[in-house]
C-alpha cells in the first residue's frame, strides 16, 4: 500500500474520530431540545438544524471556507487579532465534516428521546434528582443504544465526506494544505491525475484508488451494521420497557 493511501487514511480516520467525539454532545444536547414539547422558536431551530442535510455539501464547505477564510469577515477579523487561520487540518476538515454529520446524528437520536418515558423524569424529581442528573441517570441509559447508532452513522458520514472538504480544500491556498488529504479526496486525486504522486503510474494510481475504495467500503459497512445494531437493541429495550397497568 502506498504511502499516500496510507497517510491519507489515518488522517480520515482522525477526523473521523474527533468528529464524532466533537459532535456527540451537541447532537445529544440539540436532539434534547428537539424532543422536549414545543416551545417559541422551536421550529426554526429545528430548520437550522436539519438544514445541511438539505444543502449540497459543496455549499457547506463554501460557507464555511467564505466565513472561516481569510477572505471572510470572520476569519479576517480572527486573524487580524490573534493571527489565527483556517487550515485544511486538522481543523477545517473536522468542521467541515462536523456540519454534515451532526445534523444525522440529531436525526437519529431525536426519536429515541421522544419515546422517553415522561413520568421518569418527574419521579427522580421526587427523589432529589436535579434535572441534568434526572436526564443523566435516567434518559441517556435508556437511549444508549440510539446513541451507539448514532456515533456509528456520525463516524461513516465522517469518513466519506467529500463534497464540503473538496471545496473547502480548493478555497484554501496551497500552502495551507501541504500533503495532507483524506481517503475520498486521494482517491478523487488518483482517479484525475494518473502518475502524479511519487513514483507512480496510471495503474498504480487505478490501484491505490481501488485499496481506498475498499477500505472505505468497510468502514462504511462496519459503521451501519453498528447503527443497526443499535438501533435493534434500543427497539428491543422499548418494547420491553414496564408498562402502567391499564396501558395497551
């Protein structure tokens, strides 16, 4: 395996991985609200949130490159006073897949909290619990499983984010990406440019396109089994929860 495919996916699978770490809370957080009864603006928080899964990922990693960048009015304003800059890693390439993952996440996670029980809650009230310990003690272990499934999803649509990184790579200067890439993008570089990496030629290039597809392909695969299997076992847990006497 060549160096590049190799480089190019430990790095996928580091921002994978801290996209997924980064996004858990929020998505935990944002689904909460989502799940609670409706409150003024609720619908429009739900819109924002679900939005990038409406837009094209290339539109995301404009945005972000147009705010971020250094010709954005944030990133400029950022940079003037404290002479930070986006790069393309690590961060530019967590927060592009970030905006594409967490709204799937939120997606996921939102019905297993909805289904939560609402008495439980209120009886660990009772008991002394304050309401982050009643959601902590309570809620999250019973919605575990969704949020397995959750964490699964999130890692996949990591790893394979291309479109918004894309983008977000072409906006950058040269300078500011070095050799660094992710699987989708070496793989878009060796299907286009036959040869260009050290040493290599069309076929080895056809080839290493080929090991990068494999190897996502598995993690693909291995991250929807995971969420499937979350998503069964929380089922299970749901249908054997204890129910009031009387209730159907």
């Amino acid at each position: 395996m060549p160096d590049f495919v190799q480089q190019a996916l430990l790095l996928s699978l580091q921002v994978a991985l801290a996209t997924v770490l980064l996004s858990t809370p929020p998505a935990l957080l944002l689904a909460t609200l989502m799940a609670r009864r409706p409150w003024p603006g609720k619908w429009l928080l739900e819109g924002l949130i679900l939005l990038p899964m409406a837009l094209p990922p290339a539109v995301v990693g404009l945005v972000l490159a147009s705010g971020l960048g250094d010709g954005g009015a944030l990133g400029a304003w950022l940079h003037a006073l404290t002479g930070w800059r986006l790069r393309f890693f690590p961060l530019g390439a967590i927060l592009a897949a970030t905006l594409m993952a967490l709204p799937l996440m939120v997606r996921v996670l939102r019905p297993a909290l909805e289904a939560s029980d609402p008495m439980l809650l209120p009886v660990a009230r009772t008991l002394g619990a304050t309401p982050w310990q009643g959601w902590f003690t309570v809620t999250l272990p019973m919605a575990w499983p969704a949020v397995a499934s959750a964490m699964a999803l999130g890692l996949a649509a990591a790893w394979g984010e291309s479109g918004a990184t894309l983008v977000l790579a072409a906006a950058l200067s040269p300078q500011d990406l070095g050799d660094v890439t992710t699987a989708p993008l070496a793989l878009i570089a060796a299907l286009q440019h036959p040869g260009g990496h050290p040493g290599g030629t069309a076929e080895g290039q056809l080839e290493a396109a080929w090991q990068l597809a494999w190897v996502s392909l598995g993690v693909a695969l291995s991250a929807v089994l995971l969420s499937e299997w979350g998503r069964r076992h929380w089922r299970r847990r749901w249908q054997a929860r204890p129910q009031a006497v009387g209730t159907p």
